[in-house]
C-alpha cells in the first residue's frame, strides 16, 4: 500500500519528495475539474448533446393558483393538475428514451417558499445558469416563487456540482433571461425578472468561464394588464419564451417580444439565420423547445410554421403535448435545468 500512494504522490504538480509542497498558484480550475467534481457539470451551449437535467414532476403545490391568477401568472386560467402530471411523464420518457439522465428535485412535500405559499412554479426548474464548471444560482424576482432557490441549491449541491456563485444583495436574475448562442455569447435580458444589478453580477461570473459576449437585451411588460403569457401587448419577463437557438446561427424569435436592437445584433453581428413566431403559435412557446442533441430538439406541440421551418432546416423536432406547461408559464427548457452538456 505504501508504495501505492508513493507512486500516487509523483503524480502531484510540484512534488518535492521530503520537503514542503510548494505554492501552487498557476493551476488552472477547469484542469482538474472533473477529477475533483466526478462529472463534466456545466453547459455553454444550447445545442450541444444534453446529458442529465434536474426536472419535477408537478405535485400538489402545482394546482396553487386559483386564489389570485393574474398575481400568481395564469392568465389563461388554472391548470388541470393530472393532466399536467400526464404530459411531464412524457416529456420525461422522451428524454430517457434520447439518453438524458433525469435527475428529480430535491424538494419534499410541502414544497412552500419564503412566504409560506406553496411554490406553484416548482415544476418550472429553470433557475439555475449552469456554466461549464458549475451552477449560478438564480434569485427569483415575484415573491410567489422566492423559496425556489432553496430547493435548487439543495439539489445541485447533494449531486456533487459545484455552486460557484449564488445572486445576491438588491441583484434579481432567472436564468431564463440568458440564452447560448455559442459558448463564448450570452445575452443576458433585463425585464420584470431580471434587474440591472442581477444581469451586472451574472456577466462578471459567466466572464470567468470564456464568456467574451454578455449582450444586454431589453423586454417590454405589462403594467396592471396582462392578456396571456406571450404577446397579446403584455411583452415577456423572460428571453426565452420569444428566442430560442435551435442549431448553429439559427434562432426562433418573437420580434415583438424584445427590442429590435437584439434582432439587429443577431442579424448584422451574429450572422443568425432567424425563423419568426406567428402571432397565433407565440402562447405555444415554440422558442422554449429543449435540443437533445445536435439536429433533434423537442418542443411543444401545435406550432406548425414553427416546427415546419425547423424541420426545412434539417432540424428534427420531437412534438409533444405541452398544453398544461405552456399554460402556466413555459415548456421543455422552463421545465428542465442543463446540468451537462457536451462541448460544442
């Protein structure tokens, strides 16, 4: 044994056998990460191959609601509870049956936030910006959801992933206010869920891991009125329910959904060849789609002149019944967080 971990030691940076160890100040973190942290945790991509994903199959605090839709984001009206537990499911057996680790949230019942009310939103386990390296944990904005934060942390924590950055102080950001182009570009959306001060804390950290572009995109909201999750003049609190990038340099977008600068800065910078929403497919969160791997992607189904486009593409879309989900605020990226992802 004890030539064993003699042999073990030569291995060591710096080895100095019968003397002090030598400060070590030029090892890279991500040299050494996967050895320290046993999996290749992270994500800078939204189209490399996805590996493992934290969802939640909706449970009781999912039907909380009623008591105050347009507070608690139904504007199309209360969900049907088994029928919603039916579709999460299937959208479950699809990413199993494409190779995707489903690992469950870490969240027992009652599942109740900061103020006490049961954290109906649970199921949208997107809270969490994961870089290749480690998660940023998100601080959710509406008090009805503060809590999740919690729950993700205790999650993300007990697998063994590292948790390099936490939101804190007067900054607010959820991560669906950031969207991949590529692993070096990530633009970063101030709305209602996302303040200056958030999208400014989320921008430093994400620099340290080769982020060169965090574009700042503006989306319009509502005040007092709010039609429906997407369009209908209520605007969006969340980048992407109107863009989504679906292959190298193609996006799906909702024009009216954010400011034209970001389509101009997509078009005459990035080079994206961009695919627009219908008014009539927009509540059908076709930019929310999930790729599994790259040229496959699921999504949503009932946005034809979407998924048409997609497929002319080359694009293989995987379309499955998401009508609960998209009714109460996201589809196949709200309802997932991208533990690993291949390199692009």
């Amino acid at each position: 044994m004890g030539n064993s971990y003699a042999n073990l030691l030569k291995q060591i940076p710096l080895y100095r056998p019968g003397k002090p160890p030598l400060s070590y100040f030029d090892s890279n973190y991500m040299e050494e990460f996967e050895k320290t942290w046993h999996r290749s945790w992270g994500s800078q991509s939204s189209y490399a191959r996805l590996r493992a994903v934290i969802v939640h199959r909706p449970g009781p605090e999912a039907a909380f609601g009623e008591e105050d839709p347009d507070y608690l984001n139904l504007p199309s009206g209360s969900i049907d509870l088994q029928k919603m537990q039916a579709q999460h499911d299937e959208f479950v057996r699809v990413l199993n049956e494409n190779g995707v680790e489903t690992i469950p949230l870490n969240a027992p019942q009652p599942i109740l936030g900061t103020y006490g009310i049961p954290l109906r939103s649970a199921t949208y386990t997107h809270e969490t910006l994961m870089v290749k390296g480690g998660a940023i944990i998100c601080r959710c904005v509406p008090g009805y959801k503060r809590g999740l934060e919690y729950y993700q942390s205790r999650t993300i924590g007990g697998l063994g992933c590292p948790i390099i950055f936490t939101v804190h102080g007067m900054g607010f950001f959820e991560s669906s206010n950031a969207v991949w182009l590529d692993k070096t570009s990530l633009p970063l959306a101030i709305s209602q869920r996302s303040n200056l001060a958030g999208v400014q804390q989320v921008a430093s950290i994400v620099r340290e891991f080769g982020v060169e572009d965090t574009h700042i995109v503006h989306l319009p909201g509502p005040l007092n009125t709010r039609k429906a999750q997407t369009g209908s003049g209520g605007g969006a609190f969340h980048l992407d329910m109107v863009f989504g990038v679906a292959a190298p340099k193609v996006g799906v977008i909702y024009p009216p959904g954010v400011g034209y600068e970001f389509i101009d800065y997509l078009l005459h910078q990035k080079d994206f060849d961009l695919i627009e929403i219908p008014e009539e497919e927009v509540n059908g969160c076709p930019s929310n789609f999930l790729v599994l791997e790259p040229g496959k992607l699921v999504m949503p189904a009932g946005n034809p002149y979407v998924t048409g486009e997609l497929r002319k593409r080359g694009v293989t879309v995987i379309e499955i019944d998401m009508s609960e989900f998209t009714k109460g605020g996201g589809g196949p990226t709200c309802i997932t967080v991208p533990l690993i992802r291949d390199e692009e």
